[in-house]
C-alpha cells in the first residue's frame, strides 16, 4: 500500500469516528505526537503495548499504541 492511499484511509476512519491511533516508541513520544497533531482539546479512551516485528514473536519490539478522540470542528 502506498503512504498516500495509507494516509487517505486513515484520514477516512478519523472522519468517521472521531478518533485516530498513534503508535511511538515510547509514551513520551506518542504524547508529544498527540499535542503536535491534535492539540491540547484531544482526549486518550485508550492505551496499549503492542508488540511488533521480529520472527515468530522473537526480537519482537514492544511500542505504545494510544487511541485518541479527536476535537470535532
């Protein structure tokens, strides 16, 4: 899939329900992505430590997954 067909279907889902999925590193850095793209007003209804890569779920990395309910305007 390329990043613009990526990006239009997430752009789509926002539009749809008011929420969006971040995913960083750490906390730190999904919550300074959050103030960034969102602002101040968006809400977190709910957080998660996904696992991702690696080979049969070794050397696996684990990342923060938040869920954000985005301002409506």
């Amino acid at each position: 899939m390329r990043k613009r067909d990526k990006d239009n279907k997430e752009a789509a889902a926002v539009a749809a329900t008011g929420t969006t999925t971040i995913e960083a590193d750490s906390v730190e850095e999904a919550m300074q992505r959050i103030a960034t793209e969102h602002g101040s007003a968006a809400e977190i209804v709910d957080a998660r430590k996904v696992n991702r890569g690696g080979i049969g779920g070794f050397f696996a990395k684990e990342r923060v997954q938040l869920t954000v309910k985005t301002p409506q305007g």
